[in-house]
C-alpha cells in the first residue's frame, strides 16, 4: 500500500498540497486526476522521491520497484530496440553479472532471478511493446536521433513497460500517442499486475483502466471508487450536498447575526445574545463549490458562405516533390464536422496543412472561396508563445488596428479577462496556453478549424467545455485527435488517412475502433478501408448531406440549451438571484427544459433519417 499522510508541499511560498493525505491500496489503477496547476505533476514528484514533502510522509513498500518515466528522452545512436531491452536496469545488470560471475552459489541465484523475472523472452516483449506503440520492424533498428521528440518519449513509455516494475508511476502517457497506439497502451495497463497511479486526461482510459480516481482540488485529495464517470456521478451528488449544507448554514448564520444584532443591548438577552456571537465565530464556513471562469471557449461565429468550403479533386501533396498523399477526393461544407484517422505518419497533418493552404497540391486540383478564413491550430504555436510576453500583448499584434476594446473581448471568448490578460505567459499552465492559441487563431472569426491535437494540455473539464463550444460553433471543423470522447461527440464525418491517401470512413469511431481491435469484424470486411459505392446518385447524396445538417443543427440547439439550464441552476443556487426571483427562474427552467426534452427528441428522429440514408 502507498500511504500519503498529512503531506504539505510549498513551490515558491506557495502550498501546492495542503496537509493532504490518501492510501492506495496494492495492485490498486489510480488515476491522478485535477485542473491544470491543481498540483498533479508535483504529487507525482513527491511519490517518485524528487520532493521532500515539507510537512507529513510519504510511505512505500521498502522493497517495491517504482517505475517512472524519466523528464529527458532518451536519445543517440542506440536503437529503440536496444534503448527499450536497456530499461529494465534488473534484466541488465543481472545479465552482466552472468557472465562474470565465479561464485557458482551466486551464479545459480543470479540464474533463478533471470528465469523468476523471464528475462530470456525480454527481447520478444521488447518488439511486441514497441510495435505496439507504432513502430514498425524498420523504424525499431533506426539511430534514436532520427526521431522526433515525440517518437522518443514513446521509447521512454516501452522502456518503463518492459521493466514491469511494482508501481507505476505515469504523466500523461497518451499525449504523443496517435488513436491506435493509445488503444494497445490501454490494453496493456489493464493487464499491468502492479500498482499503477496515472495522471490522464483521457476520459475513456480513465473508464477503461483505472479503478478508483483520486481527484486533487484545493490542494487536498479525495479518494473516489471507479472510473471517470462514476467519479463525475459523485462529485456531482457532492456538490449538490455541499451547496445545500452552505444554504442551510448561510441561513442560520443570519439568523443568529439578526438575534445578535437585535438583542446584544437588552440585558434580558445579552447572555443569549453572547453564546450565539461565540457559536457565530465557531462556525465554520462551508466554501461554496466554484465553477473556474478559465474554462471558456467562444468561438466568434463566421459571416456566411455558399458550400463549398473546399474541394480537392485528384490532388497530390507533400514534400520536397516527394507526394505524401494522392488520389484525394474531399468537398468540405460551411457546417462540416470532420476528424481525421489513422496512424501518426500517414500523412493526417500533411493534409491539414493542404487545407489550411499551408501547402500547394502537387497534383490534381484545389478550389477554395478567396473570402474563407481558415483558423489552424498545432502544439508549435502553444510551444512558439513567448513567455515573456502577455496574452493582450500577443493578441494586440495579432489584431494589428483593432480597438483595444476588440482585443480584450477576444481575449474574454477565452478566458483571460482583468489580470489574466496581463499575466506573464512564462507563469501560465500548458492548457492556458492552449487557450490561448485558440483565441488567436480565431480572432478573425474563421470560416473553417482545423485543429491537430488541440487537447494535449487541457484538463477533463477544460476538453468538455472545448466540445460544447465546438458544437456550438457555425462554421467547419477538421479534427485530428486521439481524444475518442471529443471524436465521438463533435465529428460526424470520419475520413480515413492511410495507404498514401484519404477516404470517407463509413462507420462510426466504435467501427473504427473495433477494427482496430479485431473486434466484430465480418468476414468481408477486408482491410477495414471504406468501400466506396460507385453507383450513388447525386440524389443519395444530397439526402445524406441535408440529414447530417439536421443532426448537426439538433446537437447546436442541445448545446445551447444544456448551456441556458446550466446557467439557470447557478441562479437558482446562488445567494442572490438578481432581478428574477426564484419562482419565475423555476418556471423559465421548466420551460427549457421542455425544449431540450422536445430538442433531444428531434435529434433521435434526425438521427435515424440519416442512417437510414446511409443504409
């Protein structure tokens, strides 16, 4: 069992964990899970041993092995293959001593421990983890330095894997991981044996791994049983207690002030006037549960154009005269909703710099509106933001002429309002970040996203505000993520990149996702690539079109809904309700939720059309 007793832990003057405590049971999956800056990453420095707790302790089993994944990629001319096998430092070590041992006592026990830890089938294991995490044959004999930073630290994530050690400590793993690799990586750690506490933001290997959730907010840790949507249950059902509790209480504490105020100066009262000012200073508060104003994404919605957006007809792209993707054949419409699958290398980013005009079709032919504005978002603009500069500094060279009143309320679409629109970049967490190379992209209000994993630093409740908003969006979106929630939620249209090229994928991200897998496969399935009916009439096709534009305009209408009863359940908890009063926001709630109600219900009808004009 891990114990955390009591811990408190200061960064800069500052307690990043507040007399925080938790026992993680053996063979327990945790995931570690917190807002940006809740203090994630530090708790896990605590747990590997890099921090000295300031107050409390940290107890581990004396003799456990504690794996982690090292700050700095591995890299130079070894292998992935070789820098994998060389991970497990036990495997190594015992096989060196093998071969110079002379104490043939030693020798036999140095043979029971390689044959106790199955070393000899390391190599095998090795290849399996690596392929697994997307490398194939060729690319696991390649020099280290041939790869990017993003393939190395998958080298790093199989060299922990191979070396199965007793707990597991893991940081975001799946963030450099494309959709199918992320897929066997949950596999994996389902069938991991040890200990394992992962901080993930994955909504779906929180579901599919993790066993318990240990939600760090405020400094403090709460232990929840299951996965991230029971946790979400939960926390729900505390809240809603919490905020009765505090009601009950704020209307006791007022009532105590008023019999305080009225009879502190009769002397008949004065003493039960005194015992309740002291039951007054006893008490103590109950924080009210704070929603954080950070978590806002407003996409400014875009003028109007006739479809369509973009059409690609046989062009060719890539690079240095080299053609990455051919044969592709793509119309893109004002109110598209399209993701991108396949693995990382088959050339989805190569087609999204195509779209974003970033690149010029080899081949073929390309026709875009002159009047599209297109928004595209990559981690290099998060990792180019300089960080001594300040949101309203990069936002006012970006909107070179705007008032200063138009860069402030772009600026407040996403968060960063009053101070936070001054704050040193340098001090801003990795998902501030995000928002705000999202909130540059978007200040001219584009016709067309593109986004290439824009959810790499957002926490779980910042990537569900990022879906709503998404949905609510009026123009195109083109996703690239291994964010399966956010696929689910926001595509309605799947292309599929691979075999130098891209094609509508018929099914739905579970179909892709049991391909995959292996899963539920008919036998004339063939490769799982999308089989094109040649023989569809431009009749079908506009069915097909005008029933996915229903869908789309039912989940906006949900959305926006879902926003409004939200909002009127704030009101309704909060202290003071302004110029309504509670009984005419209970009638306006009744209302909308009638219309949500009657909303869902045409979304499942329009639903149903468009299958059947799939069928």
């Amino acid at each position: 069992m891990i114990t955390i007793d009591n811990i408190t832990v200061r960064l800069g003057g500052r307690a990043i964990l507040q007399d925080a405590s938790a026992a993680i049971p053996r063979g327990a999956r945790i995931g570690l899970i917190g807002r940006n800056g809740a203090g994630k990453s530090t708790l896990m420095k605590a747990l590997m041993g890099e921090i000295e707790p300031d107050q409390g302790s940290i107890e581990i089993p004396r003799r456990a092995r504690v794996g982690y994944i090292a700050q700095e990629a591995p890299s130079g001319s070894i292998t992935p293959f070789d820098a994998v096998l060389a991970g497990d430092a036990e495997r190594a070590l015992l096989l060196e001593e093998a071969e110079t041992c002379t104490d043939m006592d030693r020798l036999g026990d140095v043979h029971d421990r390689l044959l106790a830890i199955d070393a000899y089938a390391a190599p095998s294991r090795a290849a399996i983890i690596l392929t697994g995490l997307g490398f194939d044959e060729e690319m696991q004999a390649q020099p280290l330095d041939t790869f990017s930073g993003g393939w190395k630290m998958r080298v790093a994530l199989g060299a922990l894997l191979l070396s199965n050690p007793d707990i597991m400590l893991l940081d975001e793993p799946s963030n450099h991981l494309d959709l199918e690799a992320t897929l066997w990586l949950e596999s994996f750690l389902k069938a991991y044996q040890g200990t394992l506490v992962v901080i993930s933001h994955e909504r779906d290997l929180l579901n599919n791994v993790v066993t318990a959730i240990l939600h760090l907010q405020n400094g403090q840790l709460t232990l929840y049983p299951g996965g991230y949507d029971a946790f979400e249950q939960q926390r729900a059902e505390r809240a809603a207690q919490l905020a009765a509790a505090k009601a009950a209480q704020d209307a006791q504490r007022a009532r105590l002030q008023d019999y305080v105020a009225r009879n502190s100066a009769r002397a008949s009262t004065a003493k039960q006037a005194q015992s309740r000012a002291k039951m007054l200073a006893k008490m103590q508060p109950i924080a009210a549960v704070l929603e954080d104003p950070s978590l806002s994404f407003d996409f400014p919605s875009p003028d109007e154009m006739r479809p369509p957006l973009i059409t690609l007809d046989l062009a060719a792209v890539g690079y240095d005269e080299t053609p990455i993707l051919q044969r592709l054949n793509l119309r893109i419409d004002p109110d598209d909703r399209i993701a991108l699958l396949g693995r990382n290398g088959n050339g989805k980013t190569t087609l999204a710099r195509l779209l974003a005009a970033q690149l010029a079709p080899m081949d073929g032919a390309m026709q875009a509106s002159g009047r599209m504005r297109v928004g595209y978002f990559t981690q290099y603009q998060v990792e180019e933001l300089s960080s001594e500069g300040t949101p309203l500094d990069h936002m006012t060279r970006a909107m070179e002429g705007a008032s200063p009143g138009a860069v402030r309320a772009q600026l407040g679409r996403f968060g960063f309002s009053g101070h936070r629109a001054t704050a040193r970049i340098g001090t801003l967490s990795g998902g501030e970040r995000a928002r705000l190379a999202l909130a540059l992209i978007t200040r001219d209000a584009p016709h067309l996203l593109i986004l290439d994993e824009p959810t790499n630093h957002l926490d779980v409740d910042a990537r569900e505000a990022l879906v709503q908003a998404l949905n609510a969006f009026d123009g195109a979106v083109i996703l690239i993520s291994h964010d399966r929630h956010m696929v689910e939620l926001t595509a309605d249209r799947l292309v599929l990149v691979d075999g130098g090229t891209a094609q509508e994928y018929a099914g739905s991200i579970e179909d892709y996702i049991d391909f995959i897998l292996g899963r539920n496969q008919p036998r004339d399935s063939g490769n799982g690539k999308p089989k094109k009916d040649k023989r569809a009439s431009a009749k079908d096709r506009e069915a097909v079109r005008l029933a996915r534009s229903s869908v789309t305009a039912s989940e906006k209408a949900i959305a926006r809904l879902q926003g409004r009863l939200s909002a009127l359940d704030a009101s309704l908890a909060a202290p003071s309700t302004g110029s309504k009063s509670p009984g005419d926001l209970m009638r306006e709630r009744a209302t909308v939720a009638a219309e949500l109600e009657e909303a869902e219900a045409q979304w499942l009808d329009a639903q149903e059309t468009l299958e059947k004009a799939e069928a």
